[in-house]
C-alpha cells in the first residue's frame, strides 16, 4: 500500500533531522570529547600540586574595579590572599600570543571575539607559568594553583589580579 503524504513528509523531516544531528555530532563531538577527556599535555599536570590552597571564587573577583587614574578597588577578602597560594578554575585565554604562552589570561567562561565582548579587568587574571615554560592554549577547562597577587596601583601591576609560579591542570570537567 502506497504511504500517505503525511507519512512521507514525516520520514522526510525526521531524514533531515537525522542529517542535522550528525552533522551536529561532527561539528560538537570532538569540542566535548576533548573538553572531558584528559590526555597528557605538554605542560599541564593530571592532578592537583601537593600544598594547600585557598580557592578563588569567581563571584568575589568580578567585585573589584581599576578605574582609570585611581587605585585598585576589591573585598579586603582577595587583599588578605595576597602572596597566598591559590586555586582558579577557568579557561586559558592568550595575552599577546596565539598557540603556547608563558603569560596568559584566565577567564570564567571561554571567550570569543574580545573585540565585541571584551571582559572586564575584574573578569580575568593575568597567570605567570611556574619557570617562564610556554604551554598550548587549550579551549577546556583548567585549574591553576599558584601565588596570588592583588594589584597595588604600582606601575608594575600587570592587572588586578594576577598569579605567579603557576601549575596548570587539565581536569575533567568542575
């Protein structure tokens, strides 16, 4: 018996979805595979730096502000972490350099275009990686353990917040 013609439009639109789903699953597959999966790295750790370190919060950070010709203003709580080691979930982000750095900027969420929607100096931390070692910039999420420094109004501030002596984590998601 001969389909319909609603059954051939519905075979028709569920073929098309097939066809988008994987072609989503092509595009999307290997970006969330990679985000998840830890292989080895040159230049990041596995696991966590033996020490303790006080966490970053994300929510306190955004509360600081640099105005221009002015002094640093942030929560005396991310004053008293100054020298401090510390831990900073986020995504890696270049500073001056495409590919690998040893200077970089760390974000809350991964970025696109910093021209049309540049983040905040509250929104991100310079990081110094421990012995000036240049590492890939990876678009997956990272953990960085390091010293902390709140900016001081000096002229050798490189931003509100910085972290030096840094050791860069792959994890599986957080």
């Amino acid at each position: 018996m001969a389909a319909t013609w609603q059954q051939r439009r519905r075979r028709t639109m569920l073929l098309v979805l097939a066809v988008i789903l994987i072609a989503i699953g092509f595009a999307v597959g290997p970006t969330v595979i990679e985000a998840y999966s830890v292989p080895h790295v040159q230049g990041y750790d596995t696991a966590a730096p033996q020490g303790n370190f006080s966490p970053l919060d994300w929510d306190l950070l955004a509360q600081g502000d640099w105005p221009r010709d002015s002094q640093p203003i942030m929560p005396e709580q991310l004053r008293t972490l100054d020298e401090k080691p510390v831990m900073l979930k986020g995504f890696a982000l270049p500073l001056h350099d495409i590919g690998e750095a040893s200077t970089l900027f760390v974000a809350k969420f991964p970025r696109g275009c910093y021209f049309c929607n540049p983040p905040s100096i509250a929104e991100i931390v310079v990081v110094k990686v421990a012995d000036g070692k240049k590492v890939p910039l990876l678009n997956r999420p990272i953990c960085v353990y390091g010293t902390f420094h709140a900016a001081t109004g000096s002229d050798d501030d490189e931003g509100l917040y910085t972290v030096t002596g840094a050791i860069l984590v792959i994890k599986r998601g957080f």
